[in-house]
C-alpha cells in the first residue's frame, strides 16, 4: 500500500487527456485537488461530469466570469479570439475551468455542451467525474454506471475508508447490489473484506483492471489496520490518503 500526501497526480501517474473519476468517498475533493496540482504544474484543466454534479467551488465556469445561469456555449458556435467557452477556455498554459449545462432546479451541472473527445483535444487534461453516490462513503455500481467517456487515459476509483465498520445500509449507496455481490445483508457491517469483495467483483465485471484505486478518509479509521486488510482481501495495489476537501 503507498501512502500519499503530496502530489497525488504524479502519484497516481495522471496521464494527459481524460481522467474518468468513480466510486465514492471524495470524487469532488480528489477532482479539484488533481485539477488544482495540474495546473500549477502548468497544464490546461478542464473538470466536468458524465453525469451529474455540484459545480466545484472557487473554480471558474467555463473559464469566464459569466454567471452561473447563463447560457451554454453550444456545438457549432465559432470560436473566436477572446472566446469564453468551455473549449476556448483551456487555451491558456496552467489554467483551469469547469464545464457543464447547469440545472437551475437541482444546481447541478451535467455533461458539458461539447463533446469530451473534442474538449481533451484542446485541454491537456479533462477530468470527469464519472458516477453519483449521494455522498455515502460506498456505493455499488448500478447496470448504467460508471459512464466513462470513449478514449479515458485514466480511472482512479475512489473508496471512502470512513465506510469501514458501519453498517450497509448507512454507509452505502446502492446497499441491495452490494448485499447481492458480496453475499450479506443490509443490517450487516461493511467489513473492508466486503468492501474489497464487491470491488473485485465490479473491476471484473467492468474490466477496469488498470483502474488506480484510492482509499480515501484513512485518517477516520480507529483500526489502521483495516487499511491493510482491504488491500490484501483487494489483491490490487491501493493508494491511501486523506483529502481535505
């Protein structure tokens, strides 16, 4: 297991083009934390979703001062010198914006006006995050889930160690798939070998076997060791670390 707390891009070998973000436990905060680390570092970032998500605080929308409301760029508008949309945006060396259509009801944005594909050619990276999990440390995947964009250089799929020790029905989404992939029941606790077990399963079921796996919310275990025991039960290498969001 390898421990991070510096820079989780190089750790987590965060390629150029699009980064897929799943699981639970910390999408939001590990996407503005890569975004903010590879922009410093002088790449053009774009953040979105393939889904659906809370626009991510203190970053730019569409790389202008428009509000939030305003109406999206749309596919087939031209791009012009000074253009402020989400494509032309990414324009700039260490930069950083999001994009997505904004639903004035739900105050989410969803999948950005462009298509990903055309968006990673003008942006050096284009982080998505890629599935829901009604911020519960757990989930399980659902038939339609994750909607990772064709041609990801990337997925971490993220796990929220604070999940550890409780019972199913708290500490997940989605808790009847998970019942069912890992053989327990609601009221049961979510062990790290559950966990563990429904992760192998979904990883094979999906083929998402370079997916770099994360444990977030370390630091909210009262046995350490469980850590441990997730990612030998896993037999896959993990990523430990804390986020701050």
């Amino acid at each position: 297991m390898e421990t991070v707390s510096g820079n989780l891009a190089s750790a987590l070998r965060i390629e150029p083009g699009i980064t897929a973000i799943i699981g639970s436990g910390g999408k939001s905060t590990l996407l503005k934390t890569l975004g903010l680390e590879l922009m410093r570092a002088g790449g053009r970032v774009l953040l979105c979703t393939t889904t659906h998500m809370f626009p991510v605080a203190g970053v730019p929308w569409d790389g202008s001062s428009r509000r939030l409301d305003a109406a999206p760029w749309k596919p087939g508008a031209a791009h012009v010198p000074g253009c402020t949309c989400e494509a032309c945006a990414g324009l700039a060396r260490g930069s950083i914006c999001q994009a997505g259509v904004l639903d004035p009801e739900t105050g989410k944005l969803s999948v950005p006006a462009e298509p990903l594909d055309q968006l990673s050619q003008r942006f050096d990276y284009v982080l998505a995050e890629a599935d829901g999990s009604k911020r519960l440390p757990l989930k399980a995947h659902a038939a339609w889930e994750p909607v990772i964009p064709s041609g990801t250089a990337n997925i971490v799929w993220i796990v929220g160690a604070s999940g550890f020790g409780r019972p199913v029905d708290e500490a997940v989404h989605r808790p009847e798939l998970f019942c069912e992939r890992c053989g327990c029941e609601a009221t049961d606790i979510a062990t790290p070998e559950r966990v563990a077990r429904v992760l192998n399963a979904e990883l094979q079921e999906l083929g998402l076997s370079t997916a770099r796996i994360m444990l977030n919310q370390v630091d909210t275990l009262n046995d350490p060791t469980m850590a441990d025991h997730f990612e030998a039960a896993l037999n896959h290498p993990i990523f430990a670390t804390s986020l701050k969001g």
